[in-house]
C-alpha cells in the first residue's frame, strides 16, 4: 500500500486560520459507511445520530505551552526549544532549533530567570533538557512559553484557550485533540440528558502529530509513541455498552488509538491501562472497539487520514474529502468535522 494513494488537492484557502465562534457552529459532514451517502449538517445536530446507551469518549489531555525562546549563553544566538515529553520533575526530552548549535553541556538562558542545561542528544535527535527555574516549573512554562500552534496555522490565537478543549484537565500535549473542539459545555450536557454516557481517557499528543510520512510504502512507516490511559471507569462504561448493543462514538484518533491499544484479545474486552502506544491504524485494521468515529478533515498523506480510511472505506474518505473541498468546508485542526457511522 502507497503513501501517495492518500494524496489529495487542498486549495490554501480552505485551511481554517481560526475555530468557529460558537465552538459547535462549525459544519459536520455525516458519512454513512453502510450505503456511502454523505450529509451536510451543523455540529450541534451530532446528537440525532447518537442513541440512549451510546458512549461517547473524550480525550482530556491539555495542551501545554510547550514552545520556550531563549538563547545559548555561549554565543547569544537565538534558540527555540518544543518541549516533547516530562522525564521526571526538572527533565524534559525537547526538540532544539536549530539543533546543530546546541551540543550537551550547553546552557540556554530563557525568560523568567529560567535556566536550561543539555545533558544528551537522544536517538530521535532531540535533547535532554535538565531545567533550573526561581519558582514551580510548570507555573513559569505556563507563564513564559507559547502555544506550539501547527505550522499551517499562520494566525496569532486570539485566546490560548481556542486551542484547548472546554473539557481540557491533564497537561501533556503539544497539539490539541482537534476533534473535541467542536464540543460547549452545553452540548455536552445536551448529549447527556439524552442517556449519552460521556467518559474520558488520556492520550498525550507528541510531535508525531506534525511529522509527514517519509516511507513511500505506508507497512514501512513506523509510529512515534504516546502516553495514554484508559482509566476504570472509562473501560467499563464501553464495555458495558459493548454487551449491550450500544455504540462506542470515539471523539478524535487519539481516542481511537486509545482504545483499540487498551483491547485486550485473550478476555475480549477493553483493560484499564496507563502505558505508552505506538499503534499504527491503517487500512486492513480490524477494529475491535469502536463503532462510529468523530474526527476533523486532516492533511494529504498522514497517519490521522490513514486512520480514517482504515475506519471507512478509503474510496469512500476520498470522496468524502472531495465533496466538502467543493462545498467549502473548512480543513485541518481549525476546521470542520467529519462523524463516520
């Protein structure tokens, strides 16, 4: 299987540069798998196609402010650290631009009186961080760093929070789990007062999320690795639903992967579970979990677009895909939604 058999033609005005105001205005393609038809809805009727008993599963992860500026003491020059991962209580595993400057035994001085030491240069290329700060860590991140916004959104944000979802708690993200920004607190308490059971996992998303595929065959791509949990409650409620004929709706492929990580074959059923995953869904995936799928329109050749298309048939994605180009809808993190049935 191809890479470029997920290639597509997105005209540059059809990337959203900003989220729509209100969250849940924003459009909603509704692709029918069983007999391929394709509806064009608003975002807040997502609950005519959810039934009493259905559960829907939220990625509650928050995005940090993972990009910090500041300069190597040595020679002054301006150096731009993503923070990727937490080590323990004063390390961080970054990625430094530009890297060939910054070697271990540097020292980066940033905003704020905070101090970063290099100790190693990772695998990956990266760079363990070891960080001295005057006060809590987290608090002066919070206070200093930026949104690490995809480079394909160009906008300054007019709030942090447009790029946080309303249900946002554990902190850990580089990138927002798009698929929930679509969700008002009031549509959530709608959905529930139906008999939706609304539950939440953790999936931390890394900087996987922005690297491209640079396997020409799709087999040869090898997934980054993120840390997750399916708590108790979460994997008892979808199994629950399971045995009872009702729907698991997984809002976004980070709950996907999730939870089709936290299936367990040997007992047939969904574990509570905090490990890291590293799979990669694509088309021929059996899926074992998830019954109907909530996800934004993603970029030419990614993992996200293999995903769905393993979700769906890929020709039906495609068209899919070329039925909301020509109907202006609105791509990428930003932009409009798609629910797969």
């Amino acid at each position: 299987m191809r890479v470029s058999d997920f290639d597509y033609e997105l005209p540059e005005r059809l990337i959203a540069q900003f989220p729509a105001e209100p969250r849940d205005t924003s459009r909603l393609l509704v692709v029918h798998r069983a007999d391929g038809r394709l509806e064009d809805r608003v975002f807040s009727d997502i609950g005519d196609y959810l039934s009493e008993g259905d559960v829907l599963v939220l990625n509650n992860t928050r995005v940090i402010r993972a990009r910090l500026l500041g300069r190597r003491r040595k020679t002054k020059a301006r150096i731009e650290t993503l923070l990727l991962r937490s080590i323990d209580e004063d390390r961080w595993d970054c990625l430094v631009r530009p890297g060939r400057r910054v070697r271990p035994g540097d020292i980066i001085d940033y905003e704020g009186g905070l101090v970063g030491h290099i100790e190693s240069v990772t695998e990956a290329g990266g760079r363990i961080v070891r960080f001295e700060a005057p006060r809590p860590l987290e608090d002066l991140i919070d206070e200093i760093g930026q949104v690490p916004l995809p480079p394909y959104i160009t906008r300054e944000l007019d709030s942090p929070d447009q790029y946080q979802t309303v249900y946002a708690k554990h902190r850990g993200s580089v990138a927002a789990p798009t698929a929930g920004l679509h969700f008002t607190h009031s549509l959530l308490e709608t959905l529930v007062n139906k008999g939706i059971r609304v539950v939440e996992i953790t999936l931390h998303v890394g900087l996987g999320t922005f690297r491209p595929v640079s396997t020409e065959n799709v087999e040869e791509h090898r997934m980054h690795s993120e840390v997750y949990e399916v708590p108790a409650d979460a994997a008892a409620a979808v199994n629950e639903a399971r045995e009872k004929g009702h729907s698991v709706v997984a809002v976004g492929t980070t709950s996907v992967r999730s939870l089709e990580s936290a299936w367990d074959d040997r007992v047939g059923r969904v574990l509570p579970v905090q490990a890291e995953t590293d799979i990669f869904i694509y088309p021929g995936y059996r899926f074992r979990v998830v019954d109907k799928l909530l996800t934004n329109f993603h970029l030419p050749k990614s993992t996200l677009l293999m995903l769905v298309s393993a979700f769906a048939d890929c020709e039906l994605i495609l068209r899919a895909y070329r039925h909301a180009i020509e109907d202006n809808y609105r791509f990428f993190s930003f932009g409009d939604a798609m629910l797969i049935l």
